[in-house]
C-alpha cells in the first residue's frame, strides 16, 4: 500500500521533508539565522588565500621579467608593462595586508 510517505517509515516524526500540501503550516517559513562568529574566519581566510595566489602571480612576474631582460634583444615595454602590472599586485597585496592587520590605537 503507497501512503504517499518514503520508503522507511519517514514522514510521521514531525521532520520537514520539503513537500507542499503537508499539515506543517511553516513549511515555507524556513529560516536560518547566521551567527555573526561564523563568518568571522572566514573572511580572514579567504583573504588569506587571495594574498597567497597574489604573492605566486608577483613571482611568477618576477621570473617572467628576468627571463625577457636576459635576453639580448627584448622588448622594453613588455618588460614596463609587467613591471607595473607586478607594482600594482604588490599594492593590493599590501592592502590585504592592512586588512588582516587589526588597527589598535594607543
């Protein structure tokens, strides 16, 4: 006999099993409220993360321009180009750097 209920018995223990039409008057009332603790970590590591891939991208800058200056006829403004494209990475790096600092006053 198929009650409308899934296999194992569920349905009678008062859980929401997200199907409309139930007794559950809140069904669609669902909420979840954050907790601020929660996202505090978060933010840092995210942060943390973005500062690391920053940090690999002014290398691999780095090596890029020595490579090109090693030559013996390279091209001055890709060398520029990079080299502003590697001062700009490390002004967000130090940015990030100012974020994950806190500020105390004395």
């Amino acid at each position: 006999m198929d009650d409308g209920k899934p296999p194992g018995g569920g349905g009678d223990n008062g859980e929401n099993t997200g199907r409309s039409g139930g007794d559950d008057a809140d069904e669609g009332n669902l909420r979840f409220e954050p907790h601020e603790g929660d996202f505090e970590g978060a933010n840092d590591e995210a942060l943390t993360i973005r500062l690391r891939l920053l940090a690999q991208e002014h290398a691999d800058l780095d090596a890029a321009i020595r490579a090109l200056e090693a030559q013996p006829h390279y091209d001055r403004l890709s060398v520029a180009r990079l080299k502003k494209k590697k001062l700009q990475i490390k002004d967000i790096m130090q940015a990030i750097k100012d974020q994950l600092t806190p500020d105390i006053i004395a």
